[in-house]
C-alpha cells in the first residue's frame, strides 16, 4: 500500500482554520480526505454530523470524506485509520490533521518519524499555518504558539486581509518572512484556496529547492535586517516604495537566519557540530534545511530537521559550472546565530 499523504492544519483561534476545513470536506475536489480535528470545543466541523456521544468518532460525509474528531491519542487515531483502510472498510486518500489554536504543531509532526509504524503507513506533507491578519500582531507578541506555528510552516496563509489597511498587511508579510523565510504566503479569503495550493506540497521532502529570496536576510551595518529593496515585487505594486518605519519593533523571538558557503564542509566535523547544537538547541530548533556541497562527493547533499529530529540524503549532482554553494536556513526560538554561525565556519574545508 502506498504511503498515506498527511497534511497537518494549524493556526490561531479564529484564524480561518475551520473554514478552510469545512471548504475541504464539503467541496466536490473528487479526493477522499480523512480529517482528524485534534481539538474539542465550540468549533466542532458540524456539530449536527459530529455526535460526540457515538463510541467511534469515525464519521463518513457525503462527498466521500471522513471526519474523525478524537479525545485521545492522535497516534491512536492514525493507526485506526490506517488500519481500516488496509481492510477496506474505509476508503479515503489523505489524512488532513487539524490542531488546536494553542498547539505546537512540532510533537505532531514528530509523530511521524518517531513512530515506526506511523511511519510506514503516511507520509508528512506539510505543515500549514493560517494567520489572521487582523490580530496577527496582538497575538504573534503575546503568544509564543503564535510564533511557533509561523516558524514551523511551509506554507502560510493570511486571512482576514480585507478587514485591515495595506500597508499592515505588507507590514505583517514582513514581519512573517522574518520569522520564516522559507514558507510561501499567501492570502486567503474565507478559505476559498485551490486544493492543489493545500495539498502535495512536499514540505518535509528532502530535496534539493531551497526556496528563501538570497538577499533578504542580508544584514546590515547596525545587525538590524534590511527593509530590503524591491526584490519582493509579490508583495508590493509595482512602483510602490518598500519604506515601512514600523518593521522593527517587533523583536520575535522565533527568528531565521541564513548560512552560506563556497567552501566545502568537512562531513565529520559537519555531523560533530551539528549532532552538538541539536543536542543543546533541539527543543528550540523548530524547522531547519540545507543544501550543501561535501567534500569527498559530486553530489549534493540535502539536509533538514524538525527539533532533535535531523536527516539526510544525497541529492543530485552538481550540475557543470554550477556555483557549489551551501546554503542553510536555521529557523528557532532565540537561537544563538553567532554560535552556530562561527561553528559552522569551523566546519569548513
């Protein structure tokens, strides 16, 4: 049987999440989906399908998708469905996992690596998160789950966009990028998002894209990050002027940062250093990934981790004339950038 894809949903009380759910599991997109909602309060699916007084909580919608709320164990709930659908009393395609507003999504995505027999059922996609512009602010300094579920994301989406002025909105596009820049955002209204920009997304692949914009973390005289000129046409008309005084009073402590390289690591020295900073940082290590060039080998290799959770994988070859530089993105909570910075230097042929 084919590894199930599994989506893990998260964002803020009323950031949307639901919306976008109710959108999957009602719309006619021809896909089986499972949804697991990992949380239990108000915000039920559908509280008349939901009867929580039903001993299996496996509920079967009329467009072919599942809906299973659960109180317990999500590793119970994957291996449940999983299971049902090798015996063929379920048939369903994806797994989409909804959190609650308060959640880490980290344990849940470590869920799928740490448990071998997860692991051999599904398959992590990605890990979204939906922010509402409209208290994105308020809630991203007052609450770390807040910055946490941005640093984890690979893909963000901003609702509630028409309820603020333009220039917040372009105010928090920033800010978020700061914080991850690997994830690309986007905004939704009323959940109204293609599928395909939902699903198969390939977040935790280990392959060779390193997609952050080269020149937006470069620092400045003052170790302040640039407000950095008009290399992000996405998120500004054109011809607008990027000057937004207001980008640097928020100090978030999930922050990103970038290390580059045209030297070739040393791989020993490489897997000492690193095996040390996930061993001290892991907790606070939230997502990293990088391409680099090792010495000893034509071909790239490809690394990423969630928390203590590290691996890698040759990649292709470097192509001829191809510039052989490593790139990596560290995204964490008050990572120490100089200490990991310099170790990294160290590692160095």
């Amino acid at each position: 049987m084919s590894l199930i894809p599994a989506t893990i949903l998260t964002g803020f009380l009323g950031s949307g999440k639901t919306t976008l759910l109710k959108r999957v599991l009602h719309e006619a997109h021809g896909q089986k989906i499972a949804v697991i909602e990992n949380e239990f309060g108000e915000e039920n699916i559908d509280n008349e399908i939901l009867v929580s007084e039903t001993k299996e909580q496996i509920v079967q919608m009329s467009n072919g998708c599942i809906c299973c709320t659960i109180r317990e164990d999500l590793r119970e709930a994957l291996q449940l469905l999983a299971a049902k659908k090798r015996k063929g009393l379920l048939d369903f395609d994806r797994v989409v996992i909804e959190t609650t507003g308060l959640a880490d999504p980290g344990p849940v995505a470590q869920t799928f690596f740490m448990d071998d027999e997860i692991a051999e059922s599904y398959l992590l996609d990605s890990i979204l998160t939906l922010v509402d512009a409209k208290h994105a602010d308020q809630q991203l300094d007052a609450r770390q789950e807040a910055r946490r579920q941005v640093g984890f994301a690979d893909q963000i989406f901003i609702s509630k966009t028409d309820l603020v002025a333009k220039d917040e909105v372009d105010a928090l596009v920033h800010r978020l990028k700061h914080m991850n820049p690997r994830a690309p955002q986007q905004s939704v209204h009323f959940g109204e998002v293609d599928i395909n920009q939902v699903f198969d997304l390939r977040g935790f692949n280990l392959n060779a894209k390193l997609d952050i914009d080269p020149d937006f973390l470069k620092e400045d005289d003052h170790g302040h990050h640039h407000a950095h000129g008009h290399d992000h046409d996405h998120d500004h008309e054109h011809g607008e002027h990027c000057d937004h005084p207001h980008h640097h009073h928020h100090d978030d402590d999930v922050k990103s940062f970038v290390f580059r390289s045209d030297r070739a690591f040393d791989p020993a020295k490489l897997e000492d250093f690193l095996g040390a900073v996930v061993n001290i940082y892991g907790p606070r290590m939230l997502r990293y990934k990088g391409v680099l060039n090792m010495n000893g080998t034509e071909r790239k290799v490809i690394f990423q981790g969630v928390h203590q959770l590290m691996g890698s994988d040759l990649g292709p070859k470097w192509a001829d004339g191809e510039a052989r530089t490593s790139k990596m993105v560290f995204i964490g909570i008050d990572l120490p950038k100089d200490i990991f910075l310099q170790g990294l230097e160290q590692c160095l042929t």
